[in-house]
C-alpha cells in the first residue's frame, strides 16, 4: 500500500469593499499610484438563438515577473431590456491568467452585453471588458386582411394576424399609423386574442389613398413584426343601406340608411325616393327626407308574403353626386320550434328521448308539418307534428363519451317561414398520452403526445418539474398535441378543458420518470484490452463522475467490485459528495497483484427529484 500525505495551510481572508481583492489577514494591501492596468479580454459567441449557452473565454494578462494568475474576475451580463446586471460566474484565473469556458444562457433576445471585470491588486488597477452576443429570438410574422369596401366617414375595421411558428402571439400590443397625402396619424392601439388576431380601427375614414402600416414591437423572447395595406375612398356620395332581415308577413317593414357626401359630412335635407317590387308589380312608397345626420327611413307598409326589392335613389344636388342602392329580403309568416330531452347524457350507452314542438308566432301549433331531427352523423329522423304541434324521437346508445348536438329543423312553405333550433348535450373529456420512452435519462429529449376527446376547444396543457417553474406548452387546435421537451427532473405532465356548451371541464394529469446522467471519466492514459483499462500497480486510478442535473452537496456512490474466479463481488460502496459543479471523484487505491481485475462505477439513489441511476462500469486490470 502507497501512502500519500498532503499539508493544507489555512489562511483567513479579508475583501476589499468593491475592490475584488483578497489578501491575508492581518496583512496590509498597499497600492501605489497609477498601477499599470493589465491586459484583460473577454470573448464571447457574436450570435446565438434564445436558448442556446454561451461559452466565454478571456485572459488576464501582465507582465512575467508579475503574473496574473489565481486572480478574482467576476462576470456579469445585461440586455437591452433595462433589467439589473445579472452574475454569470466568479472565475480565478490559470496560472498564465486565462479563465473559462464559462456557460451562461441568455434570458432575453437582442443584444446581451458580458462584461468581466478584475477589481485590482497591488501591481495592477482594475479593469474591464466587455463583449456583445447578438440574441435572436422567437420570429414572428403578422399579416393584415384587405379592408373591406367602406362609405367616407365610417370607421374601417382591419383585422390581421401575430403569430410564430408555434401559432397566434396573444395579448401582444399593435401600433398602427394612417398615411394619406404624406399626412400621418396615428391609431388607436390593438391587443391580439388568444389565437394572435387583433383589430385596428381608422375613425372616420376621409376620401384619399390610405396607406396603414401595422408594427408589433416584440418583446424579450419574440422578434419585431410589421405589415401593412391600403385603401382608396374616391370622391363621390355614398348612399348606404342598412341591409333587412327576412320579415314577417302582414307588418310594416323600415328600410334605414345614410346620404354622405364625398368630403365624408353628412347630406342634409335631401330627398329619397323608393319603390317596392314583389312578384313583379312595383309599388311606389312614401318619399323620406335626410336629417341632420344624414340617415332616413322608408316604410312599406304591411308587406304581402314573397321576394321583395326595395330600390332607393338620391337625384343628386351639386356638388353631391346622385346616388342609388337596393335592399332585398322576404318576407313569411313566422315559426318557432322547441327541444327538449334528458338533463344529462348517461354515462354508459342508453336510449334516449327527444320532444319537439312547431309552433307560429303567435304561439299557435302547426300542424302536420315535417320536423327533421339529426345528432349531425348519421342519425336521422323525420316525421309530421301532430295537433298539438308535436313529434317524440328517440335514439339508441347514447352516453357522455362525446358531446351529442340535436338539430331540428323545419323547411318552411309557401306561408311559414323555415326554422331551426338545436341544443348540445354535454360530454365528458377523456385524456391520453403517448411518450417515446417510459423512462427518460436527464438531458435526452423526450417526445410527447396528448390528446384530449375535447378536439380544438380551449386546452391547457403544463409540465412541471420537481421544484421548478411549469413549463406551459402551446396546445394544437385539433385535440392532439405534439411536443419535445428536455428533460432533466421528475416531473407531471398536467392537460386540463375549460368546460364549454359542448364539453365539462376535465383535467388529467401523468407522472413522467426522470433518471440522473451520470457522465464517467477516468484520469489518465491507459492501454486497452477490449473494453477493459490496463492499470500498472503502481498506479491508483481515479474515476470522476458528473451528474446532470446539478446536485452539489449530494452523495453519489461509488461503486467497487472484484472479480473472483470469474464473478465480480462487490467489496467497496463509497459515498462520495457532489462538489458545486455537481461532480465527484472516487480512486481506487491499494497494492494489487498483476492480473487481478475489477469494475467501478457511480450510482445515485432515487429521490423526489430522480429516480435511481447507474453509470456504466469501467473495467480494470492491473499488470506489472
């Protein structure tokens, strides 16, 4: 057996407010005058994407007969978002002064400045440096929709889309500007929905080419977007009508509208004529005046049953331009139908009953008249009401599994209006998930697939690591959801529905198993045999572990086993603790005979954060 011996000198330490300087207590640090700044670099990648590390190297250097080495270089980062410096890492120097790699992940995209900084010593001022890694983030991509035809003086709706490759950016803040003639205005501001789409209004549009150009500003994760479009108003007055819904027969019918001239004001005082056409005879009808506002209103009087075309003309008063419109719209006496079935859908398939009702507006049965009920498959039923204006349904193998949506419908005739009426019976969401592996080592990329019966209604779907943030995760809009993620902890995967009018709100959550990466080196340069190292006996071989995630403090195992007679025995478990960079070292010391083999290896027990794990084990023989 070799004995080793080492002498550790314990020293106490004072630092130096601000300075960076550690000297030996009771020590005095004197500092001259204009002390020689050395030299001092810090590099750094120029361009990365949000998410990837950073890896930064630099030098402290001076001249040789004052080295630079074992010094205190701190390294901090900002960005362009105005947050406080944030601390990467304390590094102490190499003895010819060099630092890193130091790996540091930005948070936020666009430019994150590094910088190092030495706080001095008794043979060199402080200094810094600093290096600038251009992040860039999520891209985005924002579309604006043609604007529909608008009169002069209305307000022009635009609407348009934010998304990135994952789907729409919600609750982003839209800018939007109006050029006409050079001229420029800006607009009231948007929010986009949850699905990115947002609205942005020009008030009361004026006759002349619009150009509008829409900006998203981008945040700390998403990049900058900007779309435009355009519109032309030309000169001219605009006689709009407000459009009619079908009517009941037998009651008077007002036809609203407005007379705008072409500088977008109001025509005052001008008259309307209208003319009402059915079945091809037309009726004049009573001349209406503009007011103020320029808005009017025609009647026709109790309208007979069938197709009418209201035509309606302005003769025009210079320096306004005549103008004319048409409204359509039929006109039938009414209907009304009812539903009414089961509370609930049953939980295990069941026959159900449906009732259905046909009456006029006035609440009076219709009789004999064909209903069609159908749950939109196919599954389809019709028959006539009888006196009381009702029908009685029923369908077979009815339960919760899915959402049930009863249409009824009534075609109508010659004298009734048709009618609809539906109602939603809801269901109960059921979950599933589909994962590549059953057990994932921390760092491998999982792949998982959820889908939720629920289809494209609201989802929400997060995965939560043992003692970390949850991670929400975009869900499809089609009830299954592909996505990756790395992994690293234990952790539960969570997908929940909103209830809605088709579905009960529901939540599922799956437990995802999380083994530790046990990354194994073994220090030195040896021969090989196959997969078995050849160790002279003189030497005692290190095996160093690091453990990914970082576990400082933690006790990894190391592992010893002999081979005797052609089977390994275990004769050593050592816990050895995880230093701050979550490594530790095990070596195997002792004086064996030439030949005699063994395998070591870590393990790490399962906790809450992991499940057990082992690292592979490294096979040694020890010769002459």
């Amino acid at each position: 057996m070799r004995v080793r011996t080492a002498a550790a000198i314990s020293i106490s330490v004072l630092t130096l407010g601000g300075l960076g300087i550690t000297v030996a207590s009771g020590a005095t640090p004197l500092f001259e005058a204009d002390l020689p700044a050395p030299g001092l670099t810090l590099d750094c990648p120029k361009n990365l994407a949000l998410g990837d590390d950073a890896s930064l190297t630099g030098a402290l250097s001076g001249s040789a007969d004052k080295p630079t080495g074992r010094q205190d270089v701190t390294i901090t980062r900002t960005d362009e978002f105005g947050a406080p410096p944030v601390s990467v890492s304390t590094e102490l120097t190499a003895a010819k002064g060099e630092f890193g790699p130091v790996t540091n992940t930005p948070a936020n995209r666009g430019e994150n400045t590094y910088q190092v900084a030495f706080g001095g010593n008794k043979d060199y001022a402080a200094a810094s440096q600093t290096c600038d890694t251009k992040v860039q983030g999520t891209a985005t991509t924002m579309t604006a929709d043609d604007p529909d035809a608008v009169a002069v003086g209305d307000d022009l709706k635009i609407t348009g889309e934010l998304k990135t490759a994952s789907g729409g950016v919600a609750d982003a803040k839209i800018t939007a500007t109006d050029t006409v003639g050079g001229s420029k205005t800006n607009l009231a501001d948007a929010k986009t929905d949850k699905d990115g789409a947002f609205t942005v209004t020009v008030p009361a549009i004026a006759v002349g080419e619009h150009k509008i150009d829409f900006a998203y500003a981008g945040d700390e994760l998403l990049e900058p977007a900007k779309a435009d479009t355009s519109v032309t108003l030309e000169a001219g007055t605009t006689l709009a009508v407000d459009p009619v819904d079908p009517m009941v027969a037998g009651k008077d019918v007002k036809v609203t509208g407005t007379l705008v001239a072409e500088n977008g004001n109001p025509v005052a005082g001008a008259t309307i004529t209208a003319t009402d056409t059915v079945g091809g005879t037309s009726t004049a009808l009573a001349d209406a005046t503009t007011d103020a506002d320029g808005t009017f209103t025609v009647t026709a009087p109790k309208v007979s049953a069938g197709r009418h075309v209201i035509d309606l003309s302005y003769a025009g008063d210079p320096p306004n331009k005549p103008a004319s419109a048409q409204v359509t719209f039929p006109a039938k006496f009414e209907t009304k139908l009812t539903l009414s079935g089961p509370t609930d859908l049953p939980a295990t398939p069941e026959t159900v009953t449906f009732t259905i009702k046909l009456t006029d507006g006035d609440g009076t049965p219709v009789t004999d008249a064909r209903v069609v009920l159908n749950d939109g498959g196919t599954w389809d039923q019709g028959a006539k009401t009888g006196a009381d204006g009702t029908a009685t349904y029923t369908k077979p193998g009815v339960s919760d599994e899915a959402p049930l949506r009863i249409d009824v419908t009534y075609a109508g005739d010659d004298t009734y209006w048709e009618s609809s009426i539906h109602d939603i019976w809801k269901g109960t969401p059921r979950f599933t998930l589909a994962r590549d592996k059953k057990v994932y080592t921390a760092g491998d990329t999982a792949s998982y697939t959820l889908k939720s019966s629920n289809g494209s209604l609201p989802t929400t779907i997060s995965l939560k690591p043992f003692k970390r943030p949850a991670i929400p995760v975009p869900p499809s809009d089609t009830g299954e959801t592909a996505f990756t993620q790395d992994m690293f902890r234990n952790s539960t995967l969570t997908i929940s529905t909103e209830a809605t009018d088709r579905w009960k709100a529901g939540t599922r959550s799956f437990t995802i198993k999380v083994g530790p990466r046990i990354n194994q080196t073994l220090a030195g340069s040896y021969d090989q045999t196959g997969d078995t190292y050849l160790v002279r006996k003189t030497r005692d071989p290190q095996l160093t572990a690091k453990v990914t995630p970082a576990r400082p403090g933690h006790c990894v195992t190391a592992v010893v086993q002999k081979n005797v007679n052609g089977t390994y025995t275990t004769v050593k478990r050592s816990c050895q603790v995880l230093n701050t960079d979550s490594t530790a070292s095990y070596k195997l010391e002792g004086n064996p005979a030439a030949g005699a083999k063994f395998r070591i290896r870590f393990e790490s027990a399962a906790d809450d954060m992991n499940i057990g794990g082992k690292g592979d084990w490294i096979n040694l023989q020890f010769t002459n």
